[in-house]
C-alpha cells in the first residue's frame, strides 16, 4: 500500500546563532486507513511536525511528498488547493466562525473548493452533522453548542471536502474525558471505516491508546515508534 504523506529527512529550525531545531532529521511514512498519534513532552517538536505533514510549514531541509509528489517546489495557491482538497485540520480550539450556524460552518471548505453545487453542499453537509448526532443543531451557532459539540462539527468541516489525510493538534485538549474519548472514536472510525489517513498530536493517553501507531518524539527527533495490533 503507498503512502499518504511521507517525509525524507526532514529538519526544520529557526534561524538564530545557533539555528534552534524544531524537527530534526525525521523520517516516516503515514498509509490509509491508519490512525498515527504523535506524543512527547511540551517543546519536543510534536505540532511543528504536524504542520510539516500538513504544508503549513516548510522544512529546512528535506522532503514531504504527498502521494509521491514532491511537495517543496509549490508554492503559495498550489500547496493552499491541496490543503483544501485533500487535508482536513481539526484543532485544539475549534475555530468555527461565530456568526454562521453549524451547518454553514461545515458548508465553507465545500463552497471554497466550487466542485458542488450550492444545494448539494448544503445536503452533504447536514448529512455530516447527522453522522456526528448533530443533525438537530445544524441552525445553531457555536455559542449555543457544548465543547464537544463544536469539537464533533469542526471534525465534520474537517471531513468536508473527503480529504485523504485528516491532521489533528491537541484536538481533546480543552474537552472532558467523554467527549475526548468520542473523539478519539471518530478518529479511528475516520481510518477504519472511512479509508482515511488520521495523524493526531496529544497529550491525552487514552487519545493515544486509541491510535494504530504511536510515534515518541524527544528534542525533535523520534525515539520510538509503536504499533497496536488490530
């Protein structure tokens, strides 16, 4: 099976005197339906690495291929389509839009993309709210929903546009044990059940335990990588 996303020896620092490392010299490679939780200590390079796999930075040195593709040679529009087309982002805060409903909320990446007409998009995605057992809220705006209620419809924006690779960031950090457990759910049903190449970052173990593949950073490196038989 070919990989979703893989990096090549890939660094990324700040320049300074000396140069600070964030990733140093990481190597991997993400496969479909396969749910990758990052963990380590604070500071030890887990979200820099994470925004490498999801072009929202670049390394300073090496590779990030995206279905086999070099991604280092694009630049601004070209990496932002295939963010929109193919990633789905999932964060510790939510970053839903105040003023717009759930349902106008997971419609945004949709009407970004152009591919659906309008009626088909509004279709789809209370369709995704239903999945997440949000069908009922769908007019509601964030200020109205519970912690994880936002969380569960940033999930379902992030799945918007059926991207390959769904990218996660702390994204149990701010809810209870039970939502974060419903998420960790979503997360492997996500991979299993849906195809879908899930990468989180957490501190949350029982996020972690959840995971196919664990992979341990310390000081910007990896020091270990686990895998939990299915």
């Amino acid at each position: 099976m070919s990989a979703i996303i893989e990096v090549e020896g890939v660094s990324r620092s700040l320049p300074g005197t000396p140069p600070v490392a964030l990733v140093a010299d990481v190597s991997l490679s993400i496969q479909p339906a396969t749910f990758v939780a990052i963990v380590g200590p604070s500071g030890c390079g887990k979200s820099s690495l994470l925004y490498l796999l999801g072009l929202l930075d670049r390394p300073t040195e090496g590779n990030v291929l995206f279905n086999g593709q070099d991604m280092n040679p694009l630049r601004g529009d070209a990496r932002a389509q295939i963010r929109l087309a193919s990633f789905g982002f999932v964060f510790q805060f939510h970053f839903l839009l105040p003023e717009f409903t759930a349902l106008e909320n997971v419609m945004l990446p949709m009407r970004r993309l152009g591919k659906l007409p309008l009626g088909e998009i509004r279709a789809k995605a209370q369709a995704l709210l239903e999945g997440m057992g949000l069908g009922e809220k769908s007019a509601k705006t964030p200020d109205r929903l519970s912690g994880g209620e936002r969380q569960r419809v940033a999930i379902a924006r992030a799945i918007a546009n059926d991207p390959a690779l769904v990218l996660g960031d702390e994204p149990t950090g701010n809810l209870d044990s039970h939502n974060s457990a419903r998420v960790a759910e979503m997360f492997r049903n996500l991979a299993h059940e849906q195809g879908r190449a899930v990468v989180c970052v957490t501190h949350d173990p029982d996020v972690a335990a959840a995971a196919d593949v664990q992979i341990s950073m310390l000081d910007g490196r990896i020091k270990e990588t686990s895998v939990r038989p299915r």
